[in-house]
C-alpha cells in the first residue's frame, strides 16, 4: 500500500522562545524540522513527504530542505497552513490528493524523534484498523476540573493513553472526515484522532514511543540535546520563602489551604484571601527568582477580584515544570488565634497536593498561635509563611 506522510509545520511555536517558530530552531546543529524530516524520508517504507509551512516561514523552510540533500526529490512542494491546525492539516491532504495514497501519517514537526520502528507500527496500525493512533501509558494520577480548578472527578488512569503522533489513517477515511468537519465549520480538533472520531470512524491506539517527545518549552530543547549527547541531566535545589497576611473583615468564613473553613469573620482581600495558597505562591515564585504574586496577578487588574487562589500556585507550580524543573516540597505555617488548623488540615493537605500536582507526603500544614501578641494576637487577622523547595536543570555559565 502507498504511503504518504504529512509533517504539520505550520504553528508559531512561541512557547519555546528565541524569536522564531520551535520548528525552525538549531538542535545540535540541525532544524528540529530538518531531524523530523530526515525520519521519515529515510524510511523505506514512505514514499512521498509534505510538509505544510506558515506563508511568513518560507525562507526558513527552504533553508530547512537545502540542509538536507537527500530529501530534495522525496519532498514534494511545501503548502501553506491555516489559521488552526485542522486546517493546516486539510490543505496538506488536499494537496495529496492528486496522488492518492493508500495511507497517510500525520505527524508534528516539533517530535523530531520518531523511530523507525514506531513509523512501521504506524503504517501496520493504518493497515489494520483505517484510524489508529500512537499512545503511551499515562503515569501521573489525572484530575478533571471546573473553571475554578475544583477537582471533579479521577479517572482511573489504567484507561488512558497520553497520545502523540504519527497517527495514522487510510487517505480516502481522512480526507473525507476532514472535508465534512471543514463544511459543518468545525475548527477547534487538535488532533486528527479526535476529528475522526467524530467523523464516526473507529479509532484504536498502538504502542507510542515514550522517546517521542514534543518540543514545546525551552527547557524540552536543553533536554534533547543532552539526551543526543548522551548526557545526563543535572539539577540544582532551591530553596523560596513566602509570607501573605490578610485583615479579618465581615463574612462568614476563610479560604485556606484551597478550603472553605467556616468562621464568625471573612478576610478583606481583592482576591478570596487565601493566606497558605498565597504564602505558597510566594514561594514557589521565590525559588524561581521570578517575581512575587502581584507581578503576576496585579491587585490592580479586576480579573483577579474575588479569582480563586488555587490558580495562582497552579501557575507558580507549571513555571516551574515549564523550565523542566521539579517541585520536591511545600510547607506552610498558618499564624492566627483561630480558627483552628486541625480539624482541616488533612483536607487542605490533599487540596495543595492536588492543585500542585505532588504526592501528600510532600505537602506540610502547621499552626501556631502568636501567644496573644501582635495583630494575629489580637484576632484582627490572619497570616501564613511557607517554604517551596524545588529542582531545577542546571545551566552552565
């Protein structure tokens, strides 16, 4: 059977900082596309490559194919992308269409790792099933959410599959679903698993690669190269402190810790006033060395009034992934005459463990009182400290 493969490199990548898309960015020497490509025209079992480009990329790309001499007659001409990946991906078969594979392979150009083996199990999956899609086991425990990042439900993660590409289809299956999502004007499918699974077509998962990574983020880059170099990735610890403390005012509890705890008086704040989440923030930001809270969600800016807290150490905690770094522990000091910390600490314990991500055993509450001396003495508010220690990649001079 023919096969066809379409490399999708037509985003704009600015997660992954410098200036240009990810896709066009050196990895030891080569474009990530350049890597990508070369899989998959080095593959003797595909027959023609394209490659769908962003217009203002050209110049980028053509430098892309003129690294790579071999690829000049396995590539045919480059087509331009639109505004979302789905269409990127139809203007690519589109253009395929004139050949008329049997088989066809979409695949991100930020995973320039695909193997040999895992293409084969690709076009076999194709053979066998006309929809199928690479997937590795998941994990990490996944929490499903609402818009205030309450957690719903747990998924019982023996079920899911993280999928990445290449997903791999029977052209004629694929080109019609895309054509019927473009005339019912949907836009918004990420993945072309997903489009044909509303096109109605059975869509199964073989085995992914776990090497098969995606570049999104600067640190991903750093990793690659070490990981090409056969090096091992190094970290260096930080420690970052915190504190936060609110004024008591009228209401009829406090946030803290994520929890809803009842009390004979609220907190004045601009957001819910959630001292532990925010002496967390703090912290994590601290051994960041990026910033505090309010640089991040300026008291001044009204989206944050009344924004519940969890989102604030949600985002500290995905900084910290975002640079490939690992968050070790949180610990947290509530100071206050009341209300007490006991009757809720293990509840607040799971929530930070679930905003962060982290097991519970890496989550500490305390309490003390400040022996009727000082504000929190005087029950006119409360206070927290915390402490953040976390592992980042270390970077040389």
């Amino acid at each position: 059977m023919s096969v066809a493969a379409l490399i999708v490199a037509a985003g704009r990548g600015s997660r992954a900082g410098q200036g240009i898309p990810k896709q066009y960015q050196p990895l030891l020497g080569q474009t990530v596309l350049a890597r990508t490509l070369a899989a998959f025209v080095a593959h003797p079992r595909i027959d023609r490559t394209i490659v769908v480009i962003h217009p203002d990329d050209r110049a980028l790309y053509d430098a892309t194919l003129a690294s790579l001499p071999a690829a000049t007659s396995a590539v045919l001409p480059c087509v331009h992308g639109g505004d979302t990946r789905q269409d990127s991906v139809r203007s690519g078969l589109e253009a395929l269409a004139e050949l008329g594979p049997e088989i066809v392979l979409i695949h991100d150009a930020a995973r320039p790792f695909a193997s040999a083996d895992l293409i084969d199990r690709a076009i076999a999956a194709a053979k066998e099933w006309v929809a199928a899609v690479p997937g590795i086991p998941v994990t990490d425990t996944i929490k499903v959410i609402d818009d205030r990042s309450r957690v719903l439900s747990t998924p019982d993660r023996a079920s899911l599959r993280a999928v990445q590409t290449p997903q791999a289809f029977r052209f004629p299956n694929l080109l019609d679903a895309h054509r019927r999502a473009a005339a019912a004007r949907l836009h918004a499918f990420t993945d072309d698993g997903a489009l044909a699974e509303w096109a109605g077509l059975p869509v199964h998962v073989f085995e992914g690669d776990s090497g098969n990574i995606k570049l999104t983020h600067p640190a991903d880059f750093a990793e690659a190269e070490r990981r090409m170099k056969g090096e091992t990735m190094t970290y260096v610890t930080r420690l970052g402190t915190g504190f936060d403390v609110h004024a008591f005012g009228d209401g009829d509890h406090v946030w803290l810790g994520g929890v809803s705890v009842p009390h004979d008086r609220g907190v004045v704040a601009h957001s819910d006033g959630d001292v532990i989440l925010h002496a967390l923030t703090d912290a994590v930001l601290g051994a960041l060395a990026d910033g505090d809270i309010g640089t991040h969600f300026p008291p001044s800016d009204p989206q944050w009034r009344g924004a519940s807290s969890d989102r604030f150490l949600a985002h500290a905690v995905g900084l910290v992934r975002e640079r490939g770094g690992i968050v070790d522990h949180l610990d947290a000091t509530l100071l206050c005459e009341r209300p007490k910390l006991g009757p809720h600490r293990e509840a607040m314990r799971n929530r930070i463990a679930e905003i962060a991500g982290l097991r519970l055993d890496q989550v500490s509450l305390k309490a003390t009182t400040t022996e009727r001396l000082g504000f929190t003495g005087r029950s006119e508010g409360i206070a927290a400290q915390a402490a953040a220690t976390i592992r980042l990649p270390e970077v040389s001079a």
